[in-house]
C-alpha cells in the first residue's frame, strides 16, 4: 500500500542561500587579500544578470533529481516542459507516493537534501564559470546531498509484532 506525500521547495529561500555563501566566499577572498574585481565578480546577484545562470541551475538539477525520485514520483509530475527557457517560479513540487511503512520523519530530511543539493548545484554552475576548484568542491557537496536524499527515502518503519493472542 501507498501513501501520497508532496515535498515543496520554496526557491526564493534557495536563492538567497545561493547569493549569502556566494557572498561570503567573497568576503573571504578579500580577506586574503585577492584581486577585488575578481572577487567582486564571483559574488554571485540574485537579481542581476547571474539570476539566469541560476534559474538554469535549479531546473536543470530539478530535472536530475525527478529522474533519480522517478520511482516515487507521482504521474501529474511526469510531464516536464522541455523548452530551454528557465521559468522563475516561486518553488519546486514533488508529488511522492511513498510505501506505507515509509518513515514519515524522514520527509524532512528529503526536503533538507532536495534544498541543499539545489543550493550546492547552483553554486557549482556559477563557479564552474570562474573558479574550477569551487565548482568541484560544490558539486561533490551536491552528490552528497543526493546520498542524503537516497537514505532519507528509503527510511522505513520497524514491523511492529503482532500482540500475543494467548495472554
């Protein structure tokens, strides 16, 4: 048997999570004393011109992430529009059916991952356009979010015994 279960992700939260660490690596860089355009470049602006860059992250790690919880996904979200134009919405739904000995604190957990993996793949593709060694970095933070996400959903509860009839 199965259980209807919808995570959403409220991007505006991604973004700004996306711009702060943006942000303060920057800080960081000047703090060491590197080249203040350069760093000033790396700051990411969520309402600027890298606002592209990451509404093409997001639907493309959005898109990654259905293909990995295709086995839970329900069918009104089978449907993707391929058109290459990234859309700004204001969050991400995943309509899941999960099994009913699913263990339902765990949901949690799927929405930490799915919002960090966001996070961390948007900072991989604004990286990956100026500093290779952060993009990597993200991008295996990314992967670990994903083994988060592929725990969390596969938590189950503990089959509970039946009482004992001749007591």
């Amino acid at each position: 048997n199965m259980q209807n279960v919808t995570i959403t992700i409220k991007l505006p939260e991604v973004y700004y999570q996306v711009a702060l660490q943006a942000h303060l690596l920057g800080e960081t860089d000047l703090s060491q004393d590197k080249d203040a355009r350069a760093v000033s470049l790396s700051q990411l602006d969520v309402e600027g011109e890298s606002r592209e860059v990451i509404l093409r992250a997001v639907k493309a790690s959005d898109a990654s992430l259905r293909q990995r919880l295709h086995l839970y996904l329900t069918e009104e979200n089978a449907a993707t529009s391929v058109d290459n134009v990234p859309k700004d919405e204001e969050s991400l739904t995943f309509s899941l059916r999960l099994p009913d000995n699913f263990f339902l604190p765990a949901i949690r957990d799927m929405e930490e991952a799915i919002h960090h993996y966001l996070v961390h793949t948007c900072l991989s593709e604004w990286y990956a356009l100026m500093k290779d060694e952060m993009a990597s970095a993200y991008s295996k933070f990314a992967q670990a979010d994903l083994d988060k996400l592929k725990q969390a959903s596969s938590r189950r509860i503990r089959p509970t015994r039946p009482a004992n009839p001749y007591e």
